[in-house]
C-alpha cells in the first residue's frame, strides 16, 4: 500500500531492496508516532487539567449533527470523485469489521479496565 502513496514511477523503478527498505522506514516511522502520540498524551492531559481546563464530552445533537455534515460532505464528493468514493467505501468497510471485532474483543474489556482503574 505504501506506494499509492509516493510518486508510482518513482516507486515502480526502485529495485525491490530499496522498496523494502522504504516499507520498513515507513513502517518504523508509523510506529514510532502512533507510540510517542498514545505515551505523551496522558501528561498532555494532565497539564491541561493542572491549569484549570475543564474537560466535557460533546452533547450527543452535537456529534449527531457533525456526523451528518461529515456524512453530506463524503457523499458529496464521492459524487463527484471515483477515486474518493473508493477510498471511502472500502474505508468504511473496513471500518465496519474492525468496529464488529473491537466490540466484541477489546471495548467490553478496556470499558472494565477503565470503570477498574483505581483498583491497581
């Protein structure tokens, strides 16, 4: 997938190790991020909640009315952009599954860790 992201030429001269050692850059470059976003993200919060910020969720009409903008918005240009439509479908197909298999694997045991947290 890595190279419906960079120039396809480019990538479709490179030889095979240099593909794989860009696969594996990418990759530890990935990695690396989403690590160091999920690791400071909690002192982050803790600032923010140290200088008086007040944390409150969103009221639900307000997600719902997000959700139904963001919703016209990806119809909208799906209508006008085969590629985005792709894209999209095939994201939120993806999404679907993984939504099905988190549910029944990870969200009911990460909801009892959480409400369990104090407990350790």
């Amino acid at each position: 997938m890595l190279h419906n992201f960079i120039n396809l030429d480019r990538w479709n001269s490179l030889t095979p190790n240099y593909k794989s050692v860009l696969r594996t850059a990418s990759d530890s470059a990935h990695t690396w991020m989403q690590a160091k976003y999920d690791a400071v993200n909690p002192a982050a919060l803790r600032r923010l909640l140290a200088s008086g910020t007040k944390l409150m969720p969103f009221s639900t009409p307000v997600m719902e009315a997000c959700l139904n903008a963001a919703l016209e918005l990806y119809h909208e240009v799906s209508a006008a952009n085969p590629d985005f439509k792709k894209v999209y479908e095939s994201m939120i197909a993806f999404r679907g599954d993984q939504y099905l298999w988190w549910q029944v694997a990870e969200y009911s045991y990460d909801t009892f860790l959480i409400r369990n947290r104090t407990k350790v």
